[in-house]
C-alpha cells in the first residue's frame, strides 16, 4: 500500500516549497479570493463596486490604492441597465468606457449550476481579475432552516474555492445587521451566520456615525485598517479621508486631548483646564471613550487618560 496515499507533505517539504506572492487586485484593501463588503441599504455599497469595476478595469486608483489591471464582471442585480449607464456617466462623465468591465443585471442563483456558469464566464475572459456580485441575497441559495451555519459555510466555501482556483477576487455585497451588536466586533454587525465573515477570506464594513463614514477591514492576508471615508456627492465617488481619530477629531475633544496631557484626569478638572461645560465634557469623553480615543483610569467612570496612559488597567 502507498504510505502517502493521502498526499501528505511533510513540514520539511513545506519548508522549501515555493509559492506565488499574493495578488493584489486593489492595493492594500483587496486581495484575491472572496471578500465581504456590508454595510447598511442605501449607505453607497454599490457605487463603492462601480467605482471598483471601473478602477480595476482601467487600472486606475481605488480609494487612492493601485489597482491591477484586468477585466472586471459586474453582477448588479439589483439595478436595470438604464440606471447603471446613469450611474457611470456621474462617476466617468468622461472618455471612452472600459470594453472590459462586464456588466449584467440576472444571474441564476449560486448553487451548482449558477457557480458553474460562473466559472465558465471566467474561462471566457481569461485576464479576469475581479468579480462583483451586488447582492448576495439576490444569489444566495434559499434554505428551509431560515439562518443556518452549515448552509452558509457551504455556499461561501464554493465560493471561495472558485475564487482561489482562478487566483481572482470575488466581492459579494451583503448587508448588516438591523440591530447593531453591543460586542463592539465590526465582524458582528455582517448579517446571516458568522459563517460568511469565517469563510470569507476578508471581510470589508461600512459603517456611519455621528462623526462619519468608516471602513474597517481584516482578512487572512488582509492587514487590519480602519478608514475614515467620504462619499463625494458631485463625483458620485468614495475618497480617503485617513485616520478616523485624526480626521474626526473635533476642536472640543482636541481641548479635551491636551487637558489629559496635561496631566488632568478627573472629568471636573478636564472640564475646567479645557474650559468647556462639565455635561459637555462628560458626554464628549463618553464618546471618545466608545471610539477608543481614550481610557478609563482603573475602570473609574469619573477618570480618564490617554490610550497609553500606565494606570491603564485590562
């Protein structure tokens, strides 16, 4: 009998096998294989995924990232074409569009025969870097358990495997929860299982709050970030902003940073040092504290410091 009839590779094999570097269909942001974008209806997912079909078709930038160039399959199922030519020509009123970014508005649902016709329109522009598919619901096989984990990690493992078989990216467009989650994990608010966040190999969430428009992002080869974004109206585009802690740091919590570092830690006296009212103070410190700009000195609800202050205690 074979002793390696199961194919087994050894860690001393593994140590000089070589691989290809990851592809990087958007620099930083999106790697191949299957990633998450979610956020709430109306938030402006799909025109993140237009201005990505273009980008990507071009080789132009993405949210100031390099994209590689290739040809670009758009699913947008929940558009018509007249509203997708409406959209492009506000996001490229100019030139001459992309013969490579595909476009198309049905699909059959992604069980064994939707994925195979998937794979065969790969096949068939063979320089295909990404895939967009806008919504997952719209192609997401139905199942009579209602939210089930098992049939999550199914359909999304096909998926995934479809993605890294052609080393190409696949973006599903899905969207969040209704409640938000108190755990404060951006990866909580993705609507279904955690199925879909666990076999993704990245996940994407565009959130929106008092301050502004955020994307965070965490994948398996996918580093860790948080952006602050902004939705340009007149382009119909979304743009970098930077740093959220810096790009909506407002004149008030600056007061209130320079009074911490001054050595005040006590509501009452960040209040006074920083001259604004105690409520006002009180309520901004609750706020910088829920985004992390700042901590609670040994779980005190009165005192504060910095991120790095030492009496800091987990």
């Amino acid at each position: 009998m074979n002793m390696n009839y199961y194919n087994l590779i050894t860690a001393k094999e593994l140590q000089t096998k070589e691989f290809s570097p990851i592809n990087w269909i958007v620099d930083d942001i999106l790697p191949e294989g299957l990633t998450i974008l979610a956020g709430k209806p109306k938030l402006g997912k799909s025109w993140a995924a237009l201005d990505l079909g273009c980008a990507v078709s071009e080789g132009s930038q993405f949210l100031g990232n390099i994209c590689e160039k290739g040809d670009v399959i758009y699913l947008a199922l929940e558009d018509n074409e007249r509203r997708l030519k409406e959209r492009l020509q506000l996001i490229r009123p100019e030139g001459v569009w992309a013969d490579n970014f595909h476009l198309k508005t049905e699909w059959p649902i992604l069980d064994e025969k939707g994925l195979h016709a998937l794979e065969n329109l790969i096949n068939q522009y063979e320089n295909t870097r990404l895939i967009i598919i806008d919504t997952l619901a719209r192609v997401k096989p139905l199942s009579n358990k209602g939210v089930d984990y098992a049939d999550d990690y199914s359909i999304m493992g096909e998926i995934q495997s479809l993605a890294s078989r052609h080393r190409i990216a696949i973006l599903l467009i899905h969207h969040v929860r209704k409640a938000k989650s108190d755990s404060g994990e951006p990866f909580d608010e993705v609507a279904g299982s955690t199925a879909l966040t666990g076999a993704a190999d990245a996940t994407l969430v565009l959130t929106k709050n008092s301050d502004g428009a955020i994307l965070y992002g965490r994948g398996r080869d996918l580093k860790e970030f948080t952006h602050a974004v902004e939705f340009d109206g007149e382009r119909c585009r979304w743009k970098l902003l930077g740093d959220p802690d810096t790009v909506f740091l407002s004149d008030t919590r600056r007061l209130i940073l320079n009074a911490l570092e001054d050595g005040n830690s006590v509501i009452k006296d960040i209040s006074q040092h920083a001259d604004i009212s105690y409520d006002n103070c009180k309520k901004t410190l609750k706020r910088m504290y829920n985004a992390g700009q700042v901590v609670k000195i040994n779980h005190h609800p009165l005192r504060y410091g910095l991120k790095l202050d030492p009496l800091e205690k987990t």
